[in-house]
C-alpha cells in the first residue's frame, strides 16, 4: 500500500458545490478526498495462468495518481487482491484503510489489472473478474461485474471512475449507455464547475465485451474445470515483451497528459478514452477496443484529472445573449453555421459516397426533415474540402434557367464562350478549370415546379440532364427535393439517372438527437435541469412528424427564457413545461410575434392572414404548403 499523502488542511468541505475558482488551485482541491482502489493480480494460486504486467500496472497507475493527481492510493497487489476483502473494503466504504468511510464529499477510482471472462447467464454474458483466490472448478469464487456495480452502487461518492484492464471488460457496458467519443472545446470555468458539482459515475474498459485485453501470460496447468472456450479466451493474451498492457500504457501517458486534446490543462474522461482507445487500437491492430460508459447514478459530471504540473486558468464562459443563440429556431442551418451542424456525421458521410460516384443525388424527404441544412451545412462544407472540387450553390426562382447559368461564372480573360445555354456554361466552365470537379448544389428544387410553366421547368431540367450525359467524369448535380414532388422529377429528363440518385433522409437515430440537443448547449456552457429533460425532448422528437423544426424552435425558445431570467445557464424542465413542450412553444412564439405586430397596427391582422393564406397552393385538386 502507498503511504497516504497527507491532506491539505485548506481543502474546501465541499458537498454538491464547487468553492470558487479563487480558492481552487487544483481540481482535487473540489472534494474532500480523491482515493484511489488499485488492484492488480499476476499471481493466481487455482490453475488460472498468471499474468506479467498486471502487478506492474497497478503500481504505476497507482503511483502517478498518487504524485502526479494528488490522490490517496490504495494499492493491493496477487495475494491482497481477494474477492471476500474486496467485497468488505466496498461494504465498509473503506472505512478501515482510510481511517473514514468514504462519502459525498469524496471521489474514488477503482482499477483492476487481471483476468476477466464472460460467462453466459438468462440476462445475457455477465462479466466476471478473477481475483487472486479464483478457482476455476467454482465459478461463485469469481467476482461478478453484476455484484461489483451493486457494492460500487452502495457508496455515497460523487464522482466514481472504474476503469477495467481485463478480458471482456466491457460486459460492463449492461450497466449504462455509451458515452459520446468527441472531445469537447476547451473547458471553461463553469464548465469546471458543472463537472464537479453534479454526479459523475464512468466505467473506461480495455476492451469490449467480446474481446480478449493482450498481456503475457504462462501456459495453462490442466485441473482447470472451464470450458475449452474460457481457457482459449485466457490464454489468447499472447506474451508481449512490454513492461505493460498496452491499455495500462496508453492510460499511463493519457494521464501524464497526452490525453489533454483541447489543450485546457484539464483531462476529462471522454478525452482519456479517445487518446487510449486510438493508441491501443494501434497497438494491437483493433485486437480491442477501450470504451466509455456512464452508469445509471451518472449525471451531468465528469470524472477529470488536472495534468501534472498545468496551472488551473480557465476563462469565463461567453455571456449568453440572444446574438449568441446556439440553436437556429426556424431558420436552416448555412454554410457558416457548419461547425456546430452536430448529429449528421453519418449522413454526410453517405452522401458524400454517392455524390463522388453518382452524377446525381437527389436529397428527399418531407418538409421539416432538414434536406436544406444538410445540404448547406453538412454536404456542401465536405464536398469543398476535397481536392480540386468546385461547389456551386443555387435555388430556383422566377428565371431559373438564367439564374443558375449566371451562378456559373466564366471569367471575360479566359477567352472563352461563355455560352447562352445552360450545357453550354457549364461546358465552358470545365474547359476553363481543366483539373475541377464540380458540384451543382440546388435547394429546394421543388420550386421549379412551383414558381414557372411547366416549359421552362422542362427546359431547366433537361439542360442539367445534357450536362450529366456530356460530363458525367467531372459534373454532379445534387438537389433537395420535398417528397411529394417526386413523381414529376422522376418522369422528368432526369428520369435516366433517378433509380441511383434517390437518398432519403432519414430520421435521426436516438443518439444522433442527442448530439443534436446537448452538442450546442455545451459549447456555450449551458446544462439541461434535470439532464432527464434530453431523453425526454427525444422522446416527443421520435413521436412527432416533422420533429427537428419542433425540436430547434423548443430549444431556441428554452435558451430564450434562460436569457430572460438571467440568473442561471440552465434550460429547464419547468420552462419546457410552461412552454406547452415542444409542440407548444411554436405556437407560442407564432402568437407573441403576432400580438407584437399588431400592437403596433391592428391592420396587421388582416396581413397576416393573407399572408398565411399565400403559403399553401392547390394541386391536383389537394392543397400543399408552398
């Protein structure tokens, strides 16, 4: 066991606040007490085969906890590492090693380096660790993950961090949900602040449930009573000449500092698992794969280290203002609000595929689904990022064929013929740029159809169909369509390219609404009250058609009281409710512009009713918003 460091007598009492950051030098000064529980078990007595580094890791890890983050360690190594003392210290809190029991004020890290399996049971695998005591001919001598989180789940701490170096670690995952990969911007103070007020209860594995964690290990003795796939599964952790696991390694550096992405002095555990998930997955070729999960106690914390030696100096977060609004209400997402287009990563991706392989891709969906978003904030920025792409962007309107053929610029010193078509601008423009791509992105094409004769609109499309045929090496043409006008398009002159063009945006998948909700409040420093409020605003999402304008007016409406009240950075449950939910706050808003019109003239009334009126249009005998 490390010798426990003594305690700085001005160590703030804390309880679920933060002291101020004049008084907060380092971040292990916000708890009462940061301990560490280090175990790690090369040695094991039953026929289990033993390990190399597991020993070694856990003194290391322990050791730079301890000198390098300030905490105090708890180090039991082969045969301290029991599953009856285990059981005791977590049952007692630590009472006896720490002289008092562990509670709110404090934080706890537990690490385990040794071997893991994964049995089968009625609820799915269940992990198991093997302790020093294991006996192979009595799997109740394991300790299973499932009792772990029920002792683990007993303590009072605020912040707990298991971190798992073991086979199959990651059949903990049963025990919460995934957390996001993406590091976050650099941390402000009130970041801070939230991370050490609210519940923070994380697991970071060395592999997932499936996967074997690599270390040295001895050949098998034979009285082992597993079956041949558990044995295989121990055994599968080939010797390596490295003086640690490659997950123990990769942690080391991590926390030495190389895991501070963002460079703020501060290394959450989001960041620790991106920097040891790459590194190891490089070590070992993806033979596994380290992963984050939250538990069910976890909040709107976050386990962090402070790096070794960094001073605390952190910069306000930026005032809220309605100038700053992070969420866009009605308006669509453009070309310069791309950096916080979030939750569409794996749809722009898709796309991309299919513009760099298609010479048309035809972005439909239903009105509300965000086709103009991603086009603008999400296709349009990936497809400039390549090289030697040239993007075009263009909507159609009353001379849609002059419009977009003056989108394409020729320059006069070219000494070329500009054209007077459509084919003919375009066929000059790559005659012009001898080594581009480019790109047409048309929104909303569904206007061709709205806004001109049904001549002209042939002509337009049929212009773009000859283009494609004379350049389909270097042309592509994307559109975003409403559904509805589909069957006019697909029996348009574009008919020969629909069949692979056609990509219909589908709806957001639960964690990409998450990105979407919570991605923009963290980048101004804003936290959902209760952080349930997030399931809760997916839940009405996933229920409602047309649910992202519902969601982006909700928000922005929620960001707009919290302005208002300007005492918090919270967007409130009690808000959402008071706003009529999500589908409430757009009629709200709807009815407090109208009220604000026609305070200024009562003529408004009537302008606004035409003006409502003008926003439908009848065809084939239905009505359809404009």
């Amino acid at each position: 066991m490390h010798a426990t460091p003594a305690i700085s007598s001005d160590v703030p009492n804390t309880r679920d606040a933060m002291p101020p950051d004049t008084s907060l030098r380092h971040v292990h000064l916000a708890f009462g007490r940061s301990v560490a529980l280090v175990m790690g078990v090369n040695a094991y007595t039953r026929g289990i085969p033993p390990l190399n580094t597991a020993k070694r890791d856990a003194e290391a890890v322990g050791g730079l906890l301890e000198t390098g983050h300030g905490f105090t360690t708890l180090v039991l190594r082969d045969e301290n590492v029991t599953r009856e003392r285990v059981r005791s210290m977590l049952a007692n809190k630590l009472r006896d090693e720490l002289g008092e029991a562990l509670s709110s004020h404090d934080r706890l890290l537990l690490y385990f380096a040794g071997h893991g399996l994964s049995l089968p049971s009625d609820r799915g695998p269940e992990g198991q660790l093997l302790l020093a005591d294991a006996d192979p001919a009595d799997t109740r001598t394991f300790l299973t993950m499932s009792e772990l989180r029920k002792l683990l789940g007993g303590l009072p701490c605020r912040h707990v961090l298991i971190v798992l170096d073991c086979c199959f670690a990651g059949t903990f995952r049963w025990a919460g949900n995934r957390i996001d990969r993406g590091a976050s911007g650099p941390a402000y103070r009130e970041t801070l602040e939230r991370f050490v007020k609210y519940r923070a209860w994380q697991v970071l594995v060395s592999a997932s449930h499936d996967q074997t964690a690599l270390d040295a290990v001895s050949t098998l003795r034979s009285n082992t009573r597993l079956s041949a796939n558990d044995i295989g599964a121990l055994a599968a952790c080939r010797p390596e000449a490295a003086s640690h696991s490659p997950f123990a390694a990769a942690l080391l550096r991590g926390l030495q500092g190389e895991a501070d992405y963002t460079k703020d002095g501060l290394i959450v555990a989001a960041e620790l698992e991106l920097f040891v998930r790459d590194v190891v997955e490089r070590a070992t070729g993806v033979h596994q794969t380290p992963q984050l999960y939250k538990l069910e106690q976890h909040d709107r914390g976050e386990f962090v280290f402070q790096v070794p030696g960094a001073p605390l100096d952190l910069a306000r977060a930026p005032s809220l203002s309605m100038e700053a609004c992070p969420y866009q209400g009605l308006r669509p997402y453009g070309f310069a609000e791309r950096e916080r287009f979030y939750g569409r990563a794996r749809v722009v991706a898709s796309l991309l595929s299919r513009v760099k392989a298609n010479p048309l891709t035809v972005i439909l969906g239903l009105s509300g689904a965000g086709k103009s978003s991603l086009l603008a904030a999400g296709l349009v920025p990936a497809v400039r990022a390549l090289r030697d792409w040239t993007v075009i962007e263009a909507r159609p309107d009353t001379t849609p064929e002059v419009t977009l053929r003056d989108r394409i610029e020729v320059p006069n010193s070219a000494g070329v013929d500009a054209g007077r078509t459509l084919l003919e601008r375009i066929t000059a423009w790559l005659s012009v740029h001898v080594s581009d791509q480019l790109c047409l992105a048309i929104d909303q094409a569904e206007w061709f159809e709205m806004l001109v004769a049904s001549d002209v609109r042939d002509g337009v499309l049929g212009g773009l169909a000859q283009a494609l045929e004379a350049h389909a090496d270097r042309l592509r043409v994307v559109l975003t369509l409403r559904s509805e006008f589909e069957p006019v398009f697909r029996t348009s002159a574009l008919a020969q390219f629909w069949d692979d063009a056609v990509y219909v945006v589908p709806t957001p998948a639960h964690h990409d609404l998450r990105e979407i909700i919570e991605r923009p409040a963290r980048a101004v420093e804003l936290s959902f009250e209760p952080s349930s409020l997030v399931d809760t605003l997916i839940d009405e999402v996933l229920q409602a058609p047309g649910g992202l304008p519902l969601l982006s007016v909700g928000l922005r409406e929620l960001y707009i009281r919290c302005v208002t009240r300007n005492r918090d950075r919270l967007l409130t449950e009690d808000d959402y409710l008071r706003m009529g939910r999500l589908s409430g706050a757009l009629a709200q808003r709807a009815t407090a512009l109208l009220q604000e019109l026609v305070a200024e003239d009562a003529a408004y009334i009537a302008t606004a009713r035409r003006v409502f009126l003008r926003l439908v249009v009848q065809r084939d005998g239905e009505w359809s918003r404009r």
